[in-house]
C-alpha cells in the first residue's frame, strides 16, 4: 500500500481547513464590526409640531444603502434625561413581508417623553439592521437634532385655496377644504398641513404617499370637520405645511391663510335673489345633484315653481 508524503497531507488538511472556515463564515451573521454601514441617516430633526408639553417630537429618516432588502429596523437614541434614559425608534412599517428596498429611505416619529437635546450637542444614535439574507448590522454613529427650519426661501408647496364651509353640514363644526399644489420639479411622497384656529387640525393628504407621489405641477385636496372649531372669512390664521419630496428633501413653513366661502354657482344665486325665474327654478334643480343636501332641494324647487306668479 503506498503511503502518502507528509507534505501532500498537510496541503490536503489545510485546504480542508480553510474550506471549513470558508463555509462557517458565510453561514454567520454580518459582524457589527464590519466597516460597511448599509443605513444611511437621512435626518434626525426636532422638535416637530404639534408641541407636546411632556417632551419633544423628533423624526429620524433612515435610508437603504445596500444592494439586499432590510427587513427589521430600530435605531436608540440616547439623548440627554434626567434618568439616562434612551428611546427607541421602531420603524413598523419595514418587515420581512414589507422589506425597506435599496435606496428607499422611511421614517419614525416619537415623543421623547422626559428628554430633551439641544441642536449644538451631538448624541449616540445606534441603527440596529437585519438584511434579508439574515446579515445582522449593529453600529452607533453621533448625530444632532437639527431644527425644523421654516426659514427657506423654497417653497415646494403652493397653497391654491383654503374653502370653508363646506358639505358635509354637520353640527358639531365646519367642514374646510384645503386644496395644495406640488411647484417643485421633484414628487411629493408625504404631505400634511395643519391648521390652527382655538387648537390644531390635520389634514393628512392620504392620497400622497410614496407609492402614489404627487406629481409636479399637480394639485390634490383634504376635507376636514373642523369639530369643535370655529373661524372668521376677515382673520388670517396660521397653516403649517409638512412636505416630503421623493430625493429625502423635507420642508416645514407656516403661512398666513384666510378662509373663504366657496363661491355660489350662478342658478344658486338667483334661486336666492329670485330675479330670473329660469335661472333661479335650473338653481334649485341643480341643488339635487348635490351629495348629502339632495334631500332638501325638494322645497326649493316647490318655493321657486310657485313663485313664478310674483315676478
């Protein structure tokens, strides 16, 4: 029987050796000590509006970097408290059946209930990541909160109208319609104005979203019941507009806005002033047309028909 040299079995046991090492390491996850960093922080701003008298809001962005989906997201940040205590961010909208893609970026708000930061100091913050391929990433990076700034001179978002009373017409307040045009050349993934009259209403703008951006040059609308609230046509009340752009792009700014009457069609305004019977009878005929006050344009058009032996 031929025996082997000692050099040709040790060759064979290191090439043995080194498979194995091969083979374990590519079945462990991603070492936290990994120079790569697939997270990426967008931002981390606050304090958002509405103001919460038991701590600061603040947002943080994060964004995909890597070439393999993430599915489970958290980031601490550890901020200054009176009891050291840190606040996690979840991120409940990145999981395994809806995984946050390559170069997407996603966001988490959270009230830092007993924190607080200043703007120039920066804090720990550690992204914690699992990819799909079950690579695991822990790092922490020191980041400031930087202010929502409503100074900038661009403004993505055009407020067109602000109308109210609007239908429904309902006891408990007035229904207001916010009409909002994108002006910028980039979409708008996320949208929200805020009104404040004796206390804070939010339009949501549901139909914006990152799978449904608003286009540029295009408009979209919010109704809301203001319950509760009140308001004068002749007084300017603040409105805060939140925008998201599709590049991670943020605005934050507050204007100025009256809010007006919905103008009358003509019909409806001579069934009103009853000076052309035709036009006012098409008025009130018209009223039927129209959802929820259908029902009461039955006695207008009765009031306007027999009122044609007065004119």
């Amino acid at each position: 029987m031929l025996r082997r040299p000692a050099c040709v079995i040790a060759t064979s046991i290191l090439l043995t050796a080194t498979l194995l090492a091969v083979t374990v390491s590519s079945c462990h996850p991603v070492s936290a000590s990994q120079n790569q960093e697939p997270i990426e922080i967008v931002s981390v701003l606050g304090p958002l509006r509405p103001i919460n008298w038991g701590g600061p809001r603040v947002e943080i962005t994060l964004k995909n970097l890597g070439v393999e989906p993430v599915i489970s997201l958290t980031a601490t940040l550890e901020p200054a408290t009176a009891f050291d205590t840190s606040f996690d961010f979840t991120f409940d909208d990145v999981s395994p059946s809806n995984p946050l893609q390559p170069n997407t970026s996603t966001s988490d708000t959270l009230t830092l209930i007993g924190g607080g930061f200043s703007s120039d100091v920066s804090y720990p913050l550690t992204i914690n990541a699992t990819l799909q391929n079950g690579g695991k990433f822990v790092y922490t990076k020191l980041v400031q909160i930087v202010p929502v700034s409503t100074s900038q001179n661009w403004e993505p978002i055009e407020i067109v109208s602000v109308l109210g009373p609007v239908p429904p017409f309902t006891p408990g307040g007035p229904g207001v319609e916010i009409t909002l045009k994108n002006v910028s050349v980039e979409p708008v993934i996320s949208l929200t104005a805020t009104l404040e009259l004796s206390e804070s209403f939010d339009f949501t703008f549901d139909d914006v979203s990152p799978s449904n951006p608003l286009q540029p040059n295009a408009s979209t609308s919010d109704t809301l019941t203001l319950i509760g609230g009140g308001f004068s046509s002749d007084v300017s009340y603040p409105l805060t507009i939140n925008a998201t752009l599709r590049n991670g792009a943020k605005f934050i700014y507050t204007k100025l806005v009256q809010i007006i009457e919905p103008p009358l069609n003509i019909g409806g305004i001579f069934a009103i002033r009853s000076q052309i019977w035709g036009l006012a009878l098409v008025g009130a005929i018209c009223a039927l047309f129209q959802p929820h006050v259908a029902v009461l344009a039955i006695l207008p058009i009765i009031f306007v028909y027999l009122s044609k032996s007065d004119l």
